[in-house]
C-alpha cells in the first residue's frame, strides 16, 4: 500500500504559495464561480483539490487550517476515502486516483477495479467531452438544500459543449448558498465568454524560476533512482534545466518527464531507429524488444518526443535535447520533412486503433515498421 500523501492534504507547492495565500486571505469575498486556469503541468490541479479539502474541512476556520485542511475530521475523512457527500466531479476521472474506485462504487454500485496508473493512462489518451447530460446530472446536486457548504468541480471545463456550457450559465447566474463551483482549464480562451465573464479567475502564474529549479532537484534526487545515468551522463542540473525548457516551464510536466520511464530512453530510441534504418536490425526484432522496455503509450509518447526533434533539425531550428547532439547523426540531417509527417500519420492511426482495442503488439509492430522505413 502506498505511503504517499494524498493530494488532498499534500504540502502547496512552493510556486503556489502566494496564490494560496491570496485566496485565502480574500476568500468571503470570492464568488461562488471561481476559475482555475493556466498551462498543463503547472499543478493547477492539485492547488484546486487542496482548496476543495479546505472548503469542506470542518475545522477550516481555526487559524492553524490556514495551509490547508486538517486532515482528522470527518470531512477529511470521507475524502480521504472517496465518499465524500458534498463534492461532485465532472468527468468522474478527474478524481485523485485514490478516489476514483470509491466514487464509482458508490454513484454506480459497480467497482471500479482498475489500477491508478491504468486511470491516468486513460485519461490521457482520452480527451474527455462534457455534455450537457452531464451538466444536468449536476443539477439535483446543486439545487437541493444543504446546511453546509457543497462543492463542485469541472475539470476540462474548455471540453464543454456549447448546449453544456449554456446549462451550466443558469447556475453561474442564480448560485444557491453555499455552492462552490471550481473549473479548471489547461486553455481557458477556449471557454465561452460567458461563462468567463461569470466566474473569477484565480492567478495561478507567474512562477518564480529559483523555486521550481530548486524543487525539482530536490525531489527528482530524493524520489527518483535516475536511471538516466545511463543514458544520459549530464549532471542532474543540466537535466531539470532542459527538462523545464522541453515543458515549456512547467513544474510538474518536467518533473513527469525527468521520472518517467520513456525519458529515460531517448538515447536508445536514437540508437534502435539508426539500425533499423540501416538494415542491422529487423522491425519485428525491434518490436520484440521495445514491447519489453516501455509500455504502448509510453513509446508513442516518446517517439512522438523524438520526432519534435527531428522535425526541428529539419526546418533548421536547432534541436531542443542538447545533451543528445541530434545534429550530429548524418541520417537525421537527411530526413525530409514530409517523411516526418508522415510517420506522425501512422501514429495517430495507432492512437485511434488503440481506442478500439486493436492489440498492442500488433500496434507495436506496425509502428516499428512504419519507423524503419523513415
């Protein structure tokens, strides 16, 4: 059983400490609409599920609940738990992992049995759509009377549709007491006006650079083996400095990134495509072989890497992995674009069989045969 704290009770992140404070500071006088918005990776996620154990925490107002909620009340508890009365989640898997097989349970009476890793899996494959069927599922909950405070959130919140989107304005407009509507989004410009025009926003940028860098090497020393060693001699402060410039800044993408698995094999990726295309190495053996390492999403998601790169070398723009000298290989400094693009073609084709339950090691090997002729 893991030991690690859930994200509920979790520490704030060192970049988010002033925007926690300020909203804190000025929460009586906050609408009940509020906006959590801001490039993926920052952790706008976790400073929202942090403020939703806050919300509902029964000891919210004792001044030592000021970094968060307490974590023992009965509130707490049912978080911690996932039975929680008074949230609501729209799309369900937006839920902390440690929740989602308890919240499914309850609402549906049937368990949800599948590993936290297979739902975030999921949920980045798939891009969720919110309904207005989902948008009225809503309502009885934020209607119906309460004599505490009851909280709601929307993840994706620029996924809803227009008919969604219009449901949910009549609640924006008459909010009941007590209701707190929380939506998040990766790209806020995407939602309608009018629901922008009805909810505040909550800063969650700029980030200090020195707080980042400095929590990245401290977690990525203390919680990751760094297997990159291996295949990656740079010292690990050259790492977290192209892992953030790879996320374009964000924290926590460049953390996912420096543990990931996938990460980790970018030097072999070079090594392997080089021999398939020079003919010492078959694309059935290469298949064999990656399906061994990495897991079907994880080697899309790093050849998908590899061919930003590649396409970058090919329009001239220097190469963003410094510490692999891409510019060096004179078989990548041949490729033509159209070439790149093409294989890219073969691999969302992959990604949409893949949704229909194609095989993976078929899936594998159509990828290593698409990638040895590039």
């Amino acid at each position: 059983m893991s030991t690690e704290q859930p994200v509920y009770f979790a520490p704030v992140l060192p970049w988010q400490q002033t925007a926690w404070d300020n909203l804190i500071a000025r929460y009586e006088r906050l609408p009940h609409g509020l906006l959590f918005a801001g490039m993926q990776g920052i952790g706008k996620r976790a400073f929202v599920w942090r403020f939703v154990a806050w919300l509902l925490c029964d000891n919210r107002e004792q001044p030592s609940s000021q970094q968060g909620a307490c974590g023992q009340c009965q509130s707490c508890q049912w978080l911690a738990s996932g039975t929680h009365p008074d949230l609501q989640v729209l799309p369900i898997s937006s839920l902390p992992s440690l929740e989602v097989e308890a919240a499914t349970a309850t609402k549906g009476g049937k368990s949800n049995t599948k590993k936290a890793s297979e739902n975030e899996a999921a949920k980045a494959l798939v891009k969720p759509s919110i309904k207005i069927d989902d948008i009225r599922e809503l309502q009885p909950f934020i209607s119906q009377g309460s004599s505490g405070r009851r909280v709601c959130v929307i993840d994706y919140a620029d996924k809803m549709t227009v008919a969604a989107a219009n449901a949910l304005l009549k609640t924006l407009e008459e909010p009941r007491e007590g209701i707190h509507l929380l939506l998040i989004s990766d790209m806020p410009t995407k939602l309608l006006p009018t629901i922008r025009s009805r909810v505040q926003q909550v800063a969650m940028d700029p980030i200090a650079h020195e707080q980042v860098f400095a929590y990245l090497e401290n977690h990525v020393s203390q919680h990751t083996q760094n297997p990159a060693q291996s295949d990656n001699a740079a010292p690990l402060s050259e790492q977290v400095a192209q892992a953030l410039k790879l996320s374009n800044g964000a924290p926590l993408a460049a953390l996912e990134m420096l543990s990931s698995a996938w990460y980790q094999q970018r030097g072999t990726w070079v090594k392997v495509w080089l021999a398939l295309r020079a003919g010492k190495r078959s694309a059935i053996a290469a298949s064999d072989y990656w399906q061994k390492q990495l897991s079907l999403d994880d080697f899309i998601k790093l050849s998908e890497f590899m061919l930003m790169d590649f396409s970058r070398q090919c329009l001239g723009v220097p190469t963003l992995q410094q510490d692999l000298a891409l510019a060096q290989y004179q078989s990548i400094t041949e490729l033509k674009l159209e070439s790149i693009q093409a294989l890219m073609t073969v691999i969302e084709d992959v990604k949409i069989a893949c949704q229909q339950n194609v095989n993976d090691k078929m899936a594998y090997d159509q990828l290593l045969a698409a990638l040895a002729w590039l």
